[in-house]
C-alpha cells in the first residue's frame, strides 16, 4: 500500500480520505474482499450500490478523522452512516465515487515498476 489520501470537501471544509490496512480490514469484514465491494461501488454492472459507497466512504472519512486527532490532537467526532449519505447526496454521487475510486487505485498501485 502507498500513503495517498484523497480529499473530497463539504460545506467549505476540505476532509481526508485514507484508504490503508484498517480501512481495508472493514472492507473485508463487511464484503469479504476488496474485489467484491468494488464490483458493488463501481457501477459497471449497474446502478452503484448506496450502502457500500456510504460503508466504504465513512470508513476512509473516519480513519483520516482519527488520524487527524491522533497527530493534532483534535477531538473531531467521528462521521455516521446517515450523515456520510447526505453528503454524498450533497457532493453527488458521481463526483463522491470517483474520489473514493481514485483513492483505493492510488493506495493500492504497486511501489514496483517493471522492467
């Protein structure tokens, strides 16, 4: 994994999206494996699937909080899955999928190139 965040903002304020191995183990805790839950969030064989972009999201916006409060000692409250639905709705539903899209690729790209 590489240490990329994402970042999507709302209501004027800018939040950090982490996708790392704690985002990773509830992905897979919830869908079984990264592949699965992709397939759902994609919409490449469909209509997207709200609840795993609304589970996928809140996880990557709450691990960026907890890092936040880690490293600046902030107390920010962790987001629920109601208010993540509400501001995808508010960001919108394409611009929210590709920007936690660019984040799990851009995580998950391997460090190696080929020679």
């Amino acid at each position: 994994m590489k240490d990329f965040n994402g970042e999507i903002e709302y209501k004027e304020k800018v939040y950090k999206l982490v996708f790392n191995l704690n985002v990773m183990e509830l992905v897979q805790n919830e869908y079984e494996t990264l592949d699965k839950w992709a397939a759902l969030t994609d919409g490449k064989s469909g209509e997207p699937n709200a609840k795993a972009i609304i589970f996928g999201f809140t996880a990557m916006l709450n691990e960026g909080i907890e890092i936040e409060n880690e490293e600046n000692g902030t107390d920010i409250k962790p987001f629920t899955l109601k208010q993540v639905g509400r501001m995808i709705t508010d960001i919108g539903l394409d611009k929210a999928t590709a920007s936690l899209n660019e984040t799990v690729i851009e995580s998950t790209k391997s460090d190696e190139k080929n020679a």
